[in-house]
C-alpha cells in the first residue's frame, strides 16, 4: 500500500466515523422538553413584546398558541 | 479493500438504528409496567378487568393542565362502572410534577416515570397523549394532545369502551 492510498483510507475512515458519531445526538423524545418549554427559552428577544405579538395574532388571525413548546394544544409540540 | 466498504456500510446503517418506536396499534395488548404512584405501585395487570384512561402528562405542558380538572370529573362520573384513569407523569425531576399537583390536585391515580420508559414503550408522539385500554387489557385508541373540543369524543370513546 502506498503513502497516499494509507492516507485516503484514514481519511475515508475517518469521515465515515465522524458521520455515525452523529447518529448518537438525538433530538429529544416529546417528554424530554421540559426545559425547552421554559418561558426564557422561546425564540426571540423581549418576553413582553413577544407576548404583544401573540396577543395581535389572537385577536386579528383568530389563532392561539404554538409560540412555544408546552402550550400549543395540539399535541404536536 | 472490501472489508473497508463493509465497515463504511455498518457505520451508515448505525446512523438509522436509533430510530423512535413505532405508536401501538388499536387491539394489541397494552405494554405492560410497572410504576410508583401517589399511592403506592401502579401495576397496569393489576387492573384488568377495569377500563383504564392512561394519560402522559408533565408540569411543564400547557393542555395537560387544562386536562385534569376533565379527568377528574370523568374519574367521577364513570368510577363505579369501571373506569380508571392512570396519569404518569414524565417530569425529570419529581419537585416539578409535586408543584404541579398541589396546584392542580388529581383524584384519579398518578404514578412516576422520570426515565421515561413508559412512554418510550407505547411510542408517545405528543404531550399530552393518552391510551384508553379495554377492560380485556387491549388498546382501544390513543389521542394525543387535549382541546376544548375534544372533551366530548374523548368521553363517548370512554363510554363506549364501558359497555
């Protein structure tokens, strides 16, 4: 085997590695979100002209919730 | 050169063996478990016989709340013909789901289960989500999340899985 060949095989190894490495970060089951579905960690920035935001899109779109993680009541979140 | 191309082929197939288990079907034996409750063990095969509503639930989802007061009332008016809720509750950490319940107090029976075992076993898709299971132990359907406007067919499903 030569120099080269080694090193296109670690190389290959190696991002095939690193590519099932990823298969351990799973994203977290629907009862794991416990701390995603904290108030402070919704997107966005200011709390209160987040909650003036929902509060337009209640009362001009007839819509409510999904701004967040635990409170669509959906079911889907 | 081969052995090469099996071992990239093993690496690829573990990026899809982690997948999530499948929801159970309607008319399959409800999973088995085995729990700590409010009142001591639940145990589901202890309550054959029974028609148990079991509900996931945690503190921090917003319907589930609005589902207690309902299910207290459904614990109520379907008790004595044979009706069991069981909530399991999914919090990390019990403080939580103890908050909860004294703000929200449950007259049915509520049990434990911060691994997360429970749920991971009847494939949980949603918060809240629950399994209406027959008195013969069989899953007769599963709902997730909780409206307004769902209260009426998730009480006609609980009526008619009396009969």
């Amino acid at each position: 085997m030569t120099m080269k060949k080694t090193f296109t095989t670690a190389l290959v190894l190696a991002l095939a590695a690193g590519l099932g490495g990823c298969s351990v970060l799973q994203p977290p089951q629907p009862w794991e979100k416990g701390l995603l579905a904290k108030p402070e960690m919704t997107l966005g920035g200011d709390a209160l002209e987040g909650r003036f935001d929902v509060h337009i899109l209640n009362s001009k779109e007839a819509a409510s919730g999904g701004s967040g993680v635990g409170g669509g009541g959906c079911g889907c979140n | 050169m081969n052995r090469l191309s099996a071992l990239a082929l093993a690496l690829c197939a573990s990026l899809f063996a982690a997948l999530p288990a499948a929801a159970i079907d309607a008319n399959t034996p409800a999973p088995e478990f085995q729990l700590n409750g409010s009142r001591g063990a639940v145990n589901l095969g202890a309550l054959k016989g029974k028609v148990v509503y079991l509900d996931f639930w945690a503190s921090w989802c917003g319907p589930c709340k609005q589902s207690f007061p309902w299910m207290n009332e459904m614990q109520a008016k379907y008790g004595a013909k044979g009706l069991q809720i069981v909530g399991i509750n999914l919090d990390a950490k019990r403080a939580d789901a103890d908050k909860f319940l004294a703000e929200v107090p449950a007259t049915f029976v509520v049990a434990f289960d911060a691994q997360g075992d429970t749920p991971k076993r009847y494939g949980i898709k949603g918060m809240p989500t629950s399994v209406l299971i027959g008195a013969d132990g069989k899953v007769v359907q599963m709902h997730a999340g909780f409206r307004d406007d769902e209260r009426k067919a998730l009480e006609d499903a609980i009526v008619a899985a009396l009969k």
